[in-house]
C-alpha cells in the first residue's frame, strides 16, 4: 500500500508540473504594432523627476509624426516603429531627467527617445532608464518627442514550458530512485 500511495503521488506531482507549463504557452506575446496618424493608443503624461513637476503634453500633427517615422528609420533601421509622437511644454535652464509616462511601453521592448531641436533637426536622447511604462531621458530643451521602438521585440512567453517539462523529469527521475531505495 505504501509504494501504491508513493507512486500515485509521483503521478499527481508529474501530471501538476505539466498542467502548469501547458497554461504558459497559451499566454499572449504582446505586441509592438506600428500606430499610424496622431492617435497612438494609449494615454501620456511626463514629469520632471527630480521633483515630480508635471508638464504639459500635447498633440502634434501628422507632418511631425511622418518627420519622426524617417528619422527612425534613418537611425535604428527600416523595422524602426514610432509609436508615440508628442509635444512636451515648458522652459528647462539647464540638462534635466525627464519621464514619459506611456501606458504603450512593454516589457522587453528596446525603447528610444528622439527629441526635435529647435534648429529641427532631431537627437536620440540617452535613456536613463525604462521601468513599467516610464521612460526617463534628459533633455536640454522641450519640444516633440517621439518614443520610438527599435525592431520588433517583444517579450518571448512560454520559455517556462521547457524548465517545467525539465524539472518535471528531474523530479520524476529523483521519485523512481527514492521508491528503488525503499524496496
């Protein structure tokens, strides 16, 4: 009865390791679909972050987001995505960290801030950081920005299915010597 309960018990363990790593190859690889026009979906706001000061944001025309969608493509390649155009307002006196806020950023995306000078010519401005759907870069100035994608990367989802299946089998293997021993 003893070894009956031991290998019923290794079956369930088997059959829940596998249960669980076939739900994670049903999971959904987010997107990083190309936004078109002035209407990237998704809501946006941006603070200074030293002192959480908001900013304005606002729209800009389709002139600037084809501007944008060129100078992407001229500087990260032609699977460069522009997926949101906006224009930040206000005065800076000095190199300032600024965070866009953009509920459209996802995990693993290789995100770039391009920012129009008032010359009018754009700079890819270096990242501070990319941290749950907020970008940090510093400017020197305010005008367009545009977050941009480089390349289509998306997080990979179901890479769990092969460590599961993996300890499953350790598992498995660990249960048969164990029940071996106890002949």
């Amino acid at each position: 009865m003893k070894k009956f309960s031991r290998l019923i018990a290794t079956v369930a363990a088997l059959a829940l390791g596998l249960g669980v790593s076939l739900t994670a190859i049903a999971a959904p690889s987010p997107s990083t679909t190309t936004t078109s026009g002035n209407s990237g979906s998704g809501s946006v706001s941006s603070y200074i972050t030293k002192d959480k000061t908001n900013l304005t944001v606002s729209e800009v025309g389709e002139n600037i987001w084809e501007e944008a969608r060129q100078i992407a493509k001229k500087l990260f390649g032609e699977d460069a995505q522009v997926i949101k155009v906006l224009d930040i307002n206000g005065t800076l006196t000095e190199p300032t960290d600024i965070t866009i806020v953009y509920s459209g950023l996802n995990p693993g995306q290789n995100i770039a801030i391009l920012h129009k000078k008032a010359d009018g010519t754009w700079e890819d401005l270096p990242m501070v950081s990319l941290v749950n759907g907020e970008a940090t870069a510093t400017f020197k100035s305010l005008s367009p920005v545009a977050i941009v994608v480089k390349g289509k990367i998306a997080p990979k989802t179901g890479v769990t299915v092969a460590v599961t299946g993996l300890l499953s089998l350790v598992a498995l293997f660990g249960a048969a010597i164990c029940f071996k021993k106890s002949r």
